[in-house]
C-alpha cells in the first residue's frame, strides 16, 4: 500500500536520498541540491512538493514549481514539474503515475492553466502531455529536445495564453535544463 501526500519538514533527507539514488552518481547530487532549491520557491499557494510512502519510508518524489508563460497579453503563472523520481524497487507498479495524477489533480483544483516539463513523451502523454511546440509554445532552451518539451493544459487555460516558457532561477543556476553534449565542460 503506497501513501501519497505532501512532503514534510522531516522528509527532506529521504527525498535527497531518493532523488540521488534515481538520477545516479553523474546527476543525482545536482537534481537533489535541485530539490532543495526549488523547495525553498515553493509557498501555500504556489508549487506542490509530494511523497510517496510505503510502509513508513518515501519511495517517491514530485516536485511542481512557479515558472512563467511570457504570453503576447501578460506573463502568465504555469507550473513546470519537474523532478519526478521513483526508487527503482518500486518503479513500474505505478508510483510514478500516481504522484503525477495527484498532483495535476491538486493544480487543477487550484486554477493553475498549465504545467509544463521536460520528459519522455511516451511516459507522460498518458497524463494529457502534448508536444509544447506543436501547441504554440516556446521552449526556454534550444538544448531541451523538440519532443521532450511537452505540456498540460489545466482548467484556467484560456487560448491566448501562448509564448515561451521561463523557467525559475534555480534551473539556470544548477545548468539543469535541457541537454548538454556528453563531454562538454559544466564550467
């Protein structure tokens, strides 16, 4: 039986482990000093940070953070979900999906329009993810391949709302957008 609610004060080593543990020894430390970072964006209104749990112990992350839709009218508040990270143990017996479904759920319930990632489109076209170019919007990076930019749109998602994507500071700061060239100096 696998618990999903939002991550607590006291959860913070577990999803450091976790994440690490998923992203491995090349990426792992990046994407969980990542986490901490984006976490401390998050607010009671803005962004989303939930765990799954099995038997006492968190099995599996997602983290929704405030991006920006620089849309032709106004900048627009999206969402953009990223990490998402299972223990390997536990992957393929629908953690994953369930912390994605929870949290588009939540959103949804709170107007958010639309929510963006980077990500496999065949994994997450089963949670209404589309190509984000082919729906008239702009990826923040030229790294960040054609078919990974990908997006949801939500109940507070109007027509005009198209444009590039910005995404929060801390993903600039950590180079975690997009891919790099394997062997290309980080610094």
């Amino acid at each position: 039986m696998v618990h999903l609610r939002r991550e607590l004060v006291g959860d913070r080593a577990s999803v450091r482990d976790v994440v690490t543990q998923v992203f491995g020894v090349e990426h792992g430390a990046v994407v969980a000093d990542l986490v901490d970072d984006l976490r401390a964006t998050l607010t009671s209104v803005e962004g989303l940070s939930l765990v799954a749990e099995h038997e006492g112990e968190v099995i599996g992350h997602v983290m929704f953070t405030r991006g920006l839709l620089d849309a032709p009218r106004r900048l627009v508040e999206v969402q953009v979900l990223s990490p998402l990270a299972v223990v390997r143990a536990h992957q393929r017996n629908g953690v994953g999906s369930a912390l994605v479904h929870r949290g588009l759920e939540l959103l949804a319930a709170s107007a958010v329009p639309l929510v963006f990632l980077e990500g496999d489109p065949d994994y997450y076209r089963r949670f209404g993810f589309a190509p984000g170019g082919e729906l008239g919007f702009r990826k923040p990076s030229l790294r960040i391949p054609d078919e990974a930019f990908q997006v949801v749109t939500l109940g507070g998602y109007q027509p005009w709302m198209t444009g590039t994507l910005v995404y929060p500071e801390p993903f600039w700061r950590h180079d975690a957008v997009g891919l790099r060239e394997p062997g290309t100096p980080t610094s």
